[in-house]
C-alpha cells in the first residue's frame, strides 16, 4: 500500500482507479474533487516536514514535531492536514495518535472533505471505524454535497459501503445536483454495491435534479449487468429526463449494443422521442452506431421516422458523414428525398459537410441532384457555400445545374465568389456557371467579389469576360460596391480594367460620393488619380464636398478641395458644404472651407454660370440647373443654421470669421430668431455679444421676443428683456408676446412680462386683449393670472366680444365662472345685439346656459326670427414659418435610400446570398443532436440538451457531439452596417412649419329620385341613406375621411373634450333634403334616418360599448338623440343623418340594468370619438366645438 503510487492530493493510491477517473469525476458537480497539490507555497520547513512525516506514517517523527512547537491542525495549501493525510495512507496508529493530541475529527478541507471522506473513497475501513468511534460525522457533505457513502460506492468498497450503512449513513442524501450513491455505482458498474444498496432501501428510481435516474446512468455507461439488475428491481424503462431521454436513447447514443438489445427484449418504447423529437434511432445514427441501428430496425423501428422539424435517421446520418448508416438505411429504404421542415434534403445535408461517400450513396439511390429547398437551393449552392471542392465536383459530374436560381436569385458562382472559394469558382466557370447571371437584385458575380474584397476573384471574372460596368437593380457597378466596401485593392484592380470612374447609379451617384461619405480617403485619392469629377452631383444637386461635410470627414475634404472641388456650389434647394457643415457641427470640416475662402454668409441663392466652365463634360447639365431649377430664394446663411441646429462652436467660428449676426432669411428671420424659438441660450448669448439686435422684425413683424414667449422659453424671454427687447411691440396684426404667451397658456412666461411692465390689454388689430385670447383657449390658469393683475375684464373686441362671450362662444364654463367671479358683465352685448347667454344657447352649451341664465336679464319679444348658424369669432394667430426644407421628398443624395444593398446583405448572406432560412436549417440540426442555442431559435422547436449536459456531469458523455462537428454556418457576427442613404432625414431642413393635413379616401356617389346610399367597406360600420323621393334634385354627395398625423403627445384639452381619431367631411354644404324624420322601421339593422337639415361637413360615427356582445347603436335626429343597447350579430350598423349647426338636445335609455357607472365608453379608434358619463337613467348630449388644428371635441352626456 505504501509502495504504490500517490494521489497529487492527498499522497495516497487508495481506491483511486487512474488519475483519469479522478478527473473525469472532477468535472462533474458531483463528484469529490482531489484537492490538488501543488509545491508548497512557502512555510516553514518544519512544517512541511511535519506533513510529510504525517503522509509517511512516522509517528516518531510526528510527535517530535508536535513537541517542538508545530502546530497540530497544520494544513497544506489545498487545507489537508495530518488527520487526512494519515487516513488516507491508512496510519491507524497515527491517526490514533493525532486524536488523542487534540486533532479536530471533523476537520475539513478547503473543499468540504474530512478525514471520513478521504478514508472512505481510500477504503481505509479500519481507520474508517475509528473516525466513526471518535464521533466522525458519517454523513458530513463536502462543498457539492458529497457523503462519505457516496465516495465509498464511488470506488466500490463494499464492505466501507456496508460498514457505514450499518453505522447510520443516509444513503438518501443526495448531492447538489441530486444524485445518490446509487447514482454514482451505476455509473462506474459496480453492481455489488448497488445490490446491497438496493437491498438497504435505496429507490431505485430516485430522481436527480434534470429528472436523471439511475437506469439512465446505466445505460449511457453500456453497464448491462447493472441494467439488469436496476430492471430487475423495478426500475422504470421509460422513465424521461427533462429533456425527454429514455434508457433506451441514452443507450442508442452511447452505441452500447448490449443494452440497446437487453432494453429492446425488456419492452423499451422504440418510438419514445425527447423534447425536440429525437428518437433512438436518430441517436444511434449520429453516433455512427450500425449494429445499434440495426438492432433499431429489427425491432420494427420506422426508418423515416421524424422530429419535430421532419428530421429523419437519414438527415442525420448524412449530415455527420457515417456513410455506413447512411448506406444501412437507404438499404432498408429509407426516403432519400425526406425534406425537413425548411425542406433541406439528406443530399444538401451531406453537401454541407464534404461527406463525399455519403452524397454518391444518396445519388446511387436515385436522390435528386437538383433538389431544391424552400429557399430554391440545391446541394451545390451548399457545396459552393462551404467551398468543398470534391463535392462540387461530383455534383457536376452528376449533371448538376452550375446556373441554378435561389429563391432571391443567386446561383453558386454567386455564392463562391462571396465566400472567397477560389476553386470552387474555376470549377463552376468550367463546367459552364454563367459570369453575368444576375440575383433578383441585379447582382452579378463581380458585384458581389468586388464588394467582399476578393481581388483573385475579380480578376479571375474579369479573365473571364466579366464586365466591369455591368449595374445592378440600383444602377450600381462593381466600383461603387467595392468603393463602399473600402476595398482599396479592388477599386484600383478595377480602374486599371477599365472600370468607368464617374459611373451613375440612381439618383446620379458616383463612386466618389460613396467613398466620401464613407471617409474612404484612400479611395477617394484613387478616383481622383484616375479623373473622377470632383464637382459630380446627384439628381438633387449633391457634390462629393456636401457629403463629406455632412459627415465630418475633414481629411476627404481636404484632398477634394486639392483636386479642385467648389466649395460654392449649391445644391437644388440652395444649400453650400458651408451650410451642411454648420447644420450637423462639422466643425473641423467648416474651419478647412472657411481656410479655403468659402463665404461665411453665403445664402446660397445664385449659382453662377462660371461653374459651369470647371465641369465641361457636365456643361450643359448644369446651365440646364441654373436656368430652369434655381435654388431656393430662403436666403439663410450658414449661421441660420448653426443656430437652429444649436452647433454653439460652429456658429462662433463663423462669426469670428465674419458672418453677419444680422443677416435675415427671406421671411426676414434672423439667427436671434432662430435661436429664440429653439431656446438656444449659448447661441443667443453668443450672437447678442456680437451685436444681434433684439428688436428686429421680420416681414410680419415678428421679434425674437414674440417667438421665445409663444414657446414659453423663460429663460431666453428674460435674456432679450436684460437686451432691451422692446416688450409691446405688436406683429402686424397686432399680436404682442403677452398675447402669444396667454395663446399658449405661458403664465411663467407672462409673469416675467407684467414684472417688465407689459401692457396688459393690448388690443389686436380686430380688438382682442390677452385675456380674451386666454378665454377663448380656455387657458383658466393665464385667465386667473391676467385678472388678478387688474386685466380688463370687460375689454371688447371691435365685434363686441367681452372674454364672457368669447369664453361662452367654446363652452367653456369654469373660465366664465370665473370672470363672474372677477366683475364680467353678463348682459354685455355685441355687435349684432348677443349676449353670452344668447350665444351659448344658439350653440347648445347646457351647462354654460345654466350658469348665464341665472345672472342674465333676458328679454322676451314676439318677433319671428330665422335661426342662423353662429358665426365663431376668432383671434388672430401668429402664422409665419421659416421653411428651410432641402430636399424633394425622400432625402436622395446618395441614391434610392432602403432599397440600397446593406454590407450585411452579403456579409451576413442576408436578403442576397443563402437565405437565412437555410442557415437556420443547419444551425437546427446542430443543436438538436449536440446541444447548445442558435439564433434559428425561433423558428426551431428543437430545445437545448446543454443543460442536461451542464447539471449531470456524472453521465457527461452520454448525448455528447461526434467529432465531426457542423462546419461553421452560422451567420458572421453583426457589424454595423454602411449607411447608403439618409432617406428618413432631413439633410438642410429647419423645419419651423407645422405639418400639413393629409386627406384619406374619397368617396362620391349620386342621389336622385330613388335615393342613394354609401356604405363603408374599409371603416365598418360606416353608411350614409338618402331614402327615395327626398332629394330636391339629382346631387352627387361626397364623403371624405379627413385625417392629421398621429400626435406625440396629448394636446391640452378641457374637461369633457376628447381626441377624434377620425373626421368625416360630408358635401356638398348647404344641400336640402324634404321632409321630418320618420320612425325608425322595425329591423333595427336596416333602420334609416333622414332629417330636413341641410348636409354638414360633420358625420357621427360608432364606438363598441360594454362588452363585445353588445354594440351601441346611435342614431342623432335634428332634436333628439337616442342612444340604445341593440343586441347584433358581431355586426355594428350605424346609421348616419346629416346633421346642422350641431344642435343635438337630448339623449336616453343609455343605461341597462344600471351598468356602467362611472364611464360607459371611450372611443379609441372609431369614426369618432366621445365620452359617456352616466348619472341614472336619464341623459342629455351637448357638443364641442372643433378647434382649428383639427381635434374634435368630445360628445359628453350628462344629466
């Protein structure tokens, strides 16, 4: 015993069957891991010579130590000490010895392990006995919860196993991952140990952690006397792990005959399948197991059996190369044309992997050379893929098509030259791949070399007869793929082949503009070497020079502006480099053209004919610009800009170089402008030390003023008030900042104006005060705010308005409370003799009627008046916008945007190589025999075995991959792909303007005689009836859907208002129909309304209400409204009336069985939008008005 060889550890050769299985076990969450010993790391020699005298069993040696001062529980690095080590070689007299000086019996390593544990995986029984007599803990667990049992039955010690059971170990402990000892003497076959632990209790199917019993564990390891033995004793043979494993599969995998044939004879389910639908036999074939599959087979296994992404044995077989299995199976007719799920085929699997054997077993038994899958591709686009030449070759000797089209139209020259397969590529040009055949991009061959960088390949396609101007799709050549690439070698290769330097892809994009923006200098010097017009410009007028000042790429810049480039050129709507530059903070980039003389106030308004005469060869293009599409007259100057833009150092840069802070556009708005209504601080600062004034106005009067306090900017309205900013000055139409401010509810804003002593009823030019304009916003908090600083509140308009009847005009009623409360006089009148109340009632405001009637002396006269509709007063608004857009539409300057080849179209054979649907297929199979996650996750039901792999370590290689691993297939790491075009920004657009309304559909149709009617097929529910004999003459009625971008954020609305996601414009205005409204007929859905009103442009429409089961049907008369639950076959029918002057009385019978308490509907995406607010039974509908940027204000229903 103490002759033999030590363990690292703990220097004993005690139940330790190799330093493999030691290492082996290691690996494993359960095993006990030998604590390692290195050299000593630096003690005292006394102490180290104290271990060794331990490890050595020299007790005299021991004690003389302990007698000159060595401390008894002494350890190495790995926290053995004496104890372990003296019970591990089996000292007894030693290990006594040490006990009884004091050495702690349950000492443990640094791993957990105490002298019971490292004794008993020794099989050191006697010092085993003594530990336990010495009160040794017999089922202490090391660090992964390992007893001294399980390291007994480890290393079969079968009478340490019976000792310790007799003792009172807990053969039920279980490890972290919850394997027992009966676990672990299945794994390594020691049947003894598990016979007696069987006999002592143990369950035979004690479940660890991934659902792994010991029957599993058996199997894997091939042990066929201990699977006997467990079946003997009961244990389940078609007991699953968590990831669907049977006995049987562990066995078929691990290609353990004997236990495939004992678990067979046993009743093993054959058809069992995991997780992702592996069966035996697809395990036995990808192990390359013959005599297991045919023992699979013999036992009437289907042979086409499939997972669950109609994976059969074949695909398998194939795919691995195991030629053997793979002729076995198409022996026992297996399908050699079984598709998988993305209809990959055995013969494109063994393509894939060079399996040379396999593919001419495939083809012998009549499988289809050209098989195609889902994406179109055959075996040889694989082949060319992988660049497997011998594959290839057999391919074609096969007859296979050298020209055969994928889904998106790339053949396997395509795909060589892309993945760099030199001989592969000769190989297809030989058998006759055709060099120009083209993708349904337009891609040829050389567009796809010249983009990857591939020089051999492009001179190769250009031996060939392969031109270098051919253009895809796009209109692009090889050089403006290779220039975007940044493939210097390439271009020059190209160039020197005769490649046309100022090729024009769409929209007149060069390879120069490419290079440039890409801040390829390089390349950029290369064409300019070989002549590149350094003045080209796109169909929208950009220059070389624009794009790279738009991107900050000084160095191109700088070499264009050596080969001559202008830096005084304007693109179609009048922008210079100077403009770009200062628009996106070039700032590098605007100091280099400024060095180079460039106009710091250019405005970009003319372009002079003497350009023309540097471009000859574009001579006539440009008189053509010139002449009939001048740029645009908006005069802003690169400052304008920069201030927009908040690009402070830009914008410094020009002033120190002489820009003018004065300069104005053409609506006169000058950088201070700007600035102001973009709440740019440090640019305003920056232009008011440099003389801006303050006080200037534009062509409507308009100062910096005025903008910074519609904005509400504080901070800027304080900054030009400390500048001298004149506080009442009025626009043209009379609008001071105070006015602004209360239009847009600014009371911060307005506070900081009344310290400066605004005045605070100025009047517009049609009369309109700041509180008016409040009112008729319904600002309440700049209503109370101007009141409460002694604003007029009976000041009128020159129509006689009062802020009483502006705010009773739009309904609002807390605001006329308001000034109630403030002085305002309700019998106040207009100009045409109304009062609020007057007003409010012609409107149907009930709410703000109950509110004036109670303060208003009304007179009551006989005279016959004919009801009108109200005419909506109004205050003026400022409308001035600065429209600074650059572009035509879409932003083109460097070509049609999206439909641009990205870099990862190719690098990542996206949307013109392999489709990723084949990819996804390859990566499919490679997880569901060998483990792990891919990104074809998604599309793959197949789950993971990693982490059966991961938590049973102890059956580590039981589904573990072959050795002939999936070649690389999966996609290339994402990079960040070449931008190709800006086509969702704004290139030189200063967008001050709001957006414009944009109309939906249209729809007409004629009324006569016999009626008409509309009925909406994209809007359901939506239908307008003209009954017959109702129309005064033959009208064509028009029905428009009026609709405005979706908003960013909620606009500011009142109470009761809400935001219509639909309007209905309904013509022609004015236009009569005879009669009353009759009744409705008894078929609630094929109900018709008709009223005497003349046709409005507004058009109720329906919102579902309550519950699905139940729609509401709203049917709106001139005077009366009733609104109904109708019980309808998921069908809402809502009939339309036009409606006059809005004026709607009242409403009932809303509710049913008193549901719906609080809030019956709130319409999100209906023809309109309203709110139901419900109190009993009994309710009445007023309406909003609908304000001028387009919301509708909501139909409340209230008591």
């Amino acid at each position: 015993m103490g002759n033999a060889p030590l363990c690292h550890s703990c220097h004993s050769d005690k139940g330790i069957r190799g330093k493999g299985s030691l290492q082996n076990l290691d690996k494993s969450p359960d095993y006990y891991g030998c604590e390692i010993s290195k050299d000593p790391e630096p003690q005292s020699d006394s102490n180290t010579s104290f271990l060794r005298a331990a490890r050595a069993g020299n007790i005299d040696k021991v004690l003389e130590y302990l007698k000159g001062g060595v401390d008894i529980a002494t350890c190495n690095q790995n926290g053995l000490n004496a104890l372990h080590l003296a019970a591990k070689e089996g000292h007894m007299g030693l290990v006594i010895e040490l006990l009884e000086k004091g050495s702690v019996v349950n000492s443990a390593t640094k791993k957990g392990n105490t002298a019971l544990h490292i004794a008993s995986l020794a099989g050191q029984e006697e010092v085993i006995k003594t530990l336990v007599k010495q009160g040794a803990d017999i089922n202490a667990q090391s660090q992964n919860g390992f007893t001294p049992l399980y390291m007994a039955a480890q290393e079969n010690h079968l009478d340490v196993v019976r000792y310790l059971l007799e003792n009172g170990s807990n053969q039920s402990t279980a490890t972290e991952s919850g394997f027992t000892p009966l676990h672990i003497a299945a794994h390594y076959g020691n049947v003894n140990v598990a016979t007696l632990l069987l006999n002592r209790g143990a369950a035979v199917d004690f479940t660890a952690r991934n659902g792994i019993i010991p029957l599993h564990v058996a199997s894997k390891r091939g042990n066929t006397n201990m699977v006997r033995l467990l079946l003997d004793r009961g244990s389940q043979i078609d007991a699953k792990t968590r990831d669907g494993l049977t006995p049987l599969h562990c066995a078929a995998r691990s290609g353990h005959d004997p236990a495939v044939e004992l678990l067979l004879e046993r009743g093993a389910p054959m058809l069992a399948r995991t997780k992702n639908g592996l069966s035996p036999l697809h395990m036995s074939a990808q192990g390359d197991h013959v005599e297991c599959v045919k023992h699979l087979l013999q036992h009437k296994a289907p042979v086409d059996d499939v997972t669950l992404d109609y994976l059969t044995a074949l695909h398998v077989a194939a795919h691995c190369g195991h030629y053997r299995v793979t002729k076995l199976l198409l022996d026992k007719r297996a399908n050699p044309n079984a598709r998988a799920l993305n209809g990959l085929s055995p013969l494109h699997m063994s393509a894939q992997g060079d399996h040379v054997e396999c593919v001419k077993h495939l083809l012998q038994h009549k499988a289809p050379v050209d098989d195609v899958t889902l994406d179109y591709l055959t075996a040889l686009h694989v082949a060319a893929h992988c660049g497997h030449y011998r594959v290839t070759k057999l391919l074609l000797d096969k007859r296979a098509n050298p020209n055969a089209r994928a889904l998106n139209g790339f053949t396997p020259l395509h795909i060589a030259c892309k993945k760099n397969r030199v001989k592969v590529m000769e190989l297809l040009v030989k058998y006759g791949a055709s060099i120009q055949a083209i993708t349904e991009s337009g891609l040829t061959p050389i567009h796809v070399a010249a983009f990857m960088g591939h020089l051999n390949i492009v001179l190769l396609l250009l031996q060939n007869g392969a031109s270098p101007d051919v253009t895809n799709i796009r209109g692009e050549t090889a050089l403006h793929m290779a220039a975007r690439a940044g493939q210097v070698e390439v271009v020059r290769c190209l160039l020197r082949n005769g490649a046309l330097v100022d090729a024009r892809a769409r929209e007149d994009q060069t390879p120069l503009h490419i290079a440039s923006r890409l801040g390829k200098t390089e390349i950029v010097q290369l064409l300019l070497q070989h002549m590149a017009h350094p003045d080209a410009a796109t169909t929208n007028g950009y220059t070389p020079l624009h794009i790279s000042a738009r991107e900050g790429q000084v160095d191109v810049a700088s070499v264009l502006l050596e080969a001559g480039a202008s830096h005084s050129l304007a693109t179609k709507k009048g922008f210079t480099p100077l403009h770009v530059a200062a628009k996106y903070g070039s700032l590098d980039v605007a100091k280099l053209l400024l060095q180079r003389r460039a106009p710091p106030d250019s405005s970009g308004k003319f372009l002079g004919l003497f350009i023309c005469l540097t471009a000859a060869y574009s001579l006539l293009t440009l008189i053509y610009a010139v002449l009939f599409k001048p740029p645009l007259q908006n005069g802003l100057t690169p400052l304008h800009v920069a201030a927009h833009y908040d690009n402070q150092k830009v914008a410094m840069l020009l002033l120190e170089k002489g820009a003018s802070p004065h300069s104005t556009a053409k609506n006169g708005y000058t950088p201070l402008h700007i600035a102001a209504k973009k709440n740019q601080m440090d640019i305003a600062s920056t232009l008011l030390e440099y003389g801006a004034e303050t006080n200037i106005l534009t062509k409507q009067g308009v100062t910096p003023l005025h903008l910074a306090s519609q904005e509400g900017h504080t901070d800027m309205v304080g900054l030009l008030l400390k500048k001298g900013a004149n506080i009442n000055v009025g626009t043209k139409t009379g609008l001071t900042s105070l006015h602004l401010a209360a239009q847009e509810d600014r009371v911060t804003v307005a506070e900081n104006l009344a310290k400066h002593d605004a005045n605070l009823d100025a009047q517009t030019k049609l009369g309109y005060t700041p509180v008016i304009v409040a009112c008729h916003y319904g600002n309440i908090k700049m209503v109370n705010f101007l009141l409460q600083h002694s604003a007029n509140v009976n000041a009128k308009t020159k129509n006689g308005y009062t802020p009483l009847h502006q705010a009773a005009q739009q309904g609002h009623t807390h605001i006329i409370n308001t000034l109630l409360q403030h002085g305002a006089k309700p019998n106040a009148v207009t100009v045409n003799g109304n009062t609020a109340l007057a007003i409010a009632r012609r409107l149907g405001y009930i709410s703000v009627v109950d509110t004036l009637k109670v303060v208003t002396e009304e007179v009551i006269t006989t005279t016959t008046t004919v009801t009108e509709k109200h005419k909506l007063n109004v205050p003026e608004t400022m409308t001035e916008v600065l429209e600074v857009s650059d572009e035509e539409g879409d932003d083109t300057m460097t070509g049609d945007g999206g439909e641009y080849l990205r870099a990862e179209d190719l690098k990542d054979l996206g949307d013109d190589s392999l489709p990723g649907q084949y990819l996804d297929g390859m990566n499919y199979l490679r997880f569901s025999l060998e483990g792990g996650r891919s990104e074809s996750s998604d599309r793959s039901h197949t789950q993971s075995q990693g982490s059966y792999l991961r938590d049973s370590a102890m059956i580590e290689d039981m589904i573990a991959a072959t050795n002939h691993q999936v070649s690389a297939l999966a996609r290339e790491p994402e990079k960040d792909s070449y931008r190709l075009s800006w086509c969702t920004e704004n290139l030189d657009n200063v967008a001050l303007s709001s957006s414009p309304i944009h109309s939906g559909f249209l729809v007409s149709f004629m009324v006569d005689a016999r009626g008409g009617a509309m009925r909406g097929c994209r809007h359901n529910g939506l239908r307008i009836i003209i009954p017959p004999r109702k129309c005064t003459a033959p009208t064509r009625v028009t029905c428009r859907l009026v609709k405005r971008h979706r908003l960013a954020t909620m606009p500011p609305m009142v109470e009761g208002e809400g935001l219509a996601s639909r309007l209905i414009e309904v013509g022609p205005s004015g236009a009569q129909f005879l009669g009353i409204s009759p009744k409705t007929t008894e078929d609630p859905v094929e109900k018709v309304i008709v009223g005497n009103s003349p046709v409005d442009y507004d058009v109720v429409g329906y919102e579902d209400c309550c519950s699905l089961s139940r729609k509401a049907l709203v049917v709106l008369e001139e005077h009366r409204t009733t609104v109904s639950h109708r019980q309808l076959d998921n069908v809402c029918q809502v009939e339309i009336q036009f409606l006059a002057s809005m004026r709607i009385s009242s409403a009932k019978d809303i509710m049913e069985d008193g549901e719906g308490q609080d809030k019956l509907s709130q319409a999100t995406g209906s023809l309109w939008c309203w709110q139901l607010k419900a109190e009993e039974e009994t309710w009445e509908l007023r309406s909003g008005r609908t304000a001028c940027w387009g919301r509708l204000d909501a139909w409340q229903l209230s008591r």
